[in-house]
C-alpha cells in the first residue's frame, strides 16, 4: 500500500508486484501488527482487567517495543513510500510537477478515506494523518540531504513535548498512559460516539501530523539510499543503525517503566518530566530501528524465500485494505453492539486480540495474492488519485 506508509500501490494485475524487492512490504507487514498491539488495548474499559502478573508483563512489553515505536516506524515507512512512487513514476517518463500533483491528490483523498474511516468506525486514525503529510511535505522529496536532517531534527521537538505532555500527566497521577488514552465505547450509544468523533477528530488530526512529521522525513532521507530496497548492499549500516536505535528506545523507556511498576515511586517532578519525555524521543529511533531489523530479515527471504515471508510481504502489499480492516475486527470484538468484550478483556487480553486479528489478515492477504487481488482500498485509492 503505497498509500500512506502503506504499500506503493501498484495497477490491478501488474507486473510489477512481481518484481516489488520484499523488505519494505515486509516491514509493512510486520508494521501492522505493531499497529494492532498500540490500538487494540485502547478500547478495553479497564487495562488492568484479567491476571495481574500478565498485564504487568504485557505493560512491560509495550512500554519497551510498542508505545511510542508503532507510530514512527509507520511514518518512516509513508516517508519511503513516497520516494518509492517518485522514482517508478519518473522512470516512466512523468516530470517532477506531474509527480508532485498526483503525490498531492493522494494525500487530500488519504485525509477523505480517514475522516470515513473515523466517522463510521472508531477514533482512531492515522491515514488522514498521512495524508496531510504528504500534501505539506512532497516539496522535501527534492530537498538537500541536510535540509532533511535538519527538518527531520526541529520537528521532532515539538513531536516529542506533545507525546511527553500526554504521558507526564497519568503519570503524575498514578495511571498509566495507555489507560489515559483508552477510547473505548462503554455505554454510549453510536450517535454519542459519532458526535463525539467529529468533535475530537479536527485536534486528532492536528497532533497527528505534528507525530508523523519526524518518521516521514527519515523514510524519505532513507528511501534515497534505498537502505531497505537493497538492504545486502547496506547491511553493515543497518546493523549498526538497528543496534546503536533499539539500545537507545529500550534503555529511553526504562524510566517510565520503573514508574509504572511503582518501583520508581513518587519520582521528583523535574525526573517525571524527563522520564516522559525521553520514551517518546528515543521512541523515534526505536520504531525506525525496528525496520532496520527487518531490512536484514529481508536479506536471507530474498534468497530463500518461504511461505510465511510470502504472506507477510502479501499483507504490507495490502496495508491500508487490512488496517481498515482491524478498525471493523476491534468494534466487532469489542463494542457494545458486537462481541462487547470491552469488559472482559485487559491488556493483556487486548494485546492476544491484536495478534489474532493479525494472524487472520495475514492469511486474508496470502489469499489475495493467490487470487491476484491487490486490496479493495488500494484499488479505490489509485482509481480516485489517478483519475
């Protein structure tokens, strides 16, 4: 879906998904569940439902590898889709102005898919984000190395004060941020939810592009060297660059951890702010580290490629098509009028339904690639911004 961070979307019936190299749309693949780890325990009533010891260790992982990571390893991978299409439409001959029109247009009906996506669905969306990401930034496709680094540096200040602030102050009131965040429906009926949406969505998608912005420039800067395109010819960098990232995002969310353990109990104000703002900062480096770890996955599957590979890179084809498609698994699973489970289930119990939903896409994907059927969204996205 090319489409957001999502896999650069190719004709119905192309050729070229043949040819596509499989470490991006693998690291797309495994984005999603990544995805479906930070989204699904938003909309239980009570995180701490279920046995104790498994939430705390579930609350363990998702502070260390998922809160804070999913989303820049998202943006980094919108970033590098965006050069992914560039490139395949420049060597079919379109200028740099037809390019930047259609990179433009992709991203106004990314903002309309995730406003339908919000209204209808849930809350929670990160496409429409994408979307005027792509709008604000196609001019950096262009821009010096340096003026991507710098841009990619600044705006990770206000990125890192927004997400520190939203974690900074369960916490100095003795709750967890996930709790803080929880969406879930409760009793509300659907017109409350949807009034309530509309009224959240304009601040949502605001904060959202001020998060995205930083991870998107790096996928650019790092879509240019193609580091994960061909990621043999780049492996000492991104074994480097996956150990120097994923040591700093774990080492980064500690302090929080300790806090939400109550080993680190009644922390001084000044050591709060700090610990709250450094898991969301090192976070950036984690999420990016994390494809970086997939960059070298994708080595030895291009040599021997497997079954497992083969649907997770048939999955990251269809991205956008099977994170719709959580959105409509969680609001069956857990909303009032579905399953209802929003009681029943805590984190850790969430966290088991985000790994089923994306067990069940992976084989959804796998089937579509057999069938040779790309994704409905991707399919609606290219017919709408290719007129």
């Amino acid at each position: 879906m090319n489409t957001s961070g999502l896999a650069p979307a190719a004709p119905h019936g192309s050729p070229e998904t043949a040819t596509r190299v499989p470490a991006p749309d693998l690291a797309r693949g495994l984005m999603l569940l990544a995805i479906a780890f930070a989204h699904a325990p938003l909309f239980v009533v009570d995180i701490d439902h279920g046995p104790a010891l498994l939430n705390d260790l579930t609350h363990g992982f998702h502070n260390l590898f998922v809160n804070n990571h999913a989303r820049p390893m998202f943006a980094f991978l919108f970033g590098y889709s965006l050069v992914q299409l560039l490139d395949r439409r420049t060597r079919r001959g379109s200028d740099w102005v037809a390019v930047r029109k259609l990179l433009r247009r992709r991203g106004w009906w990314l903002v309309l898919i995730g406003f339908v996506h919000m209204a209808v669905l849930v809350p929670i969306d990160i496409l429409a984000a994408y979307g005027i990401s792509a709008v604000l930034l196609v001019g950096l496709l262009r821009a010096k190395d340096s003026t991507l680094l710098w841009t990619a540096g600044l705006s990770l200040v206000p990125a890192t004060v927004l997400v520190g602030f939203a974690m900074w102050y369960p916490l100095s009131q003795g709750r967890s941020p996930i709790a803080a965040g929880i969406v879930a429906a409760g009793m509300k009926d659907p017109w409350q939810l949807f009034a309530e949406r509309l009224q959240a969505w304009p601040f949502g998608l605001v904060a959202g592009v001020i998060l995205v912005v930083p991870g998107v420039i790096i996928g650019v800067w790092a879509a240019r060297r193609r580091l994960l395109d061909e990621p043999a010819r780049h492996r000492r960098f991104l074994i480097k660059a996956a150990i120097v990232t994923i040591t700093l995002s774990v080492i980064g969310a500690v302090p929080v951890g300790l806090v939400q353990a109550g080993v680190w109990a009644e922390p001084p104000g000044a050591a709060l702010w700090a610990a709250a703002l450094t898991q969301p900062f090192t976070g950036y480096f984690g999420g990016i580290g994390m494809a970086a770890v997939i960059g070298l996955i994708a080595i030895p599957i291009t040599r021997r490629p497997n079954g497992l590979a083969t649907a997770v890179q048939a999955l990251g084809q269809r991205s956008m098509s099977l994170y719709l498609f959580q959105s409509f698994v969680f609001v069956g699973v857990f909303y009032p009028y579905g399953l209802e489970l929003q009681d029943d289930l805590g984190l850790a119990g969430a966290t088991g339904v985000a790994m089923a939903t994306w067990l069940v896409s992976v084989v959804i994907a796998d089937f579509m690639r057999r069938v040779g059927y790309r994704g409905p969204a991707e399919i609606l996205l290219r017919r709408l911004a290719y007129r």
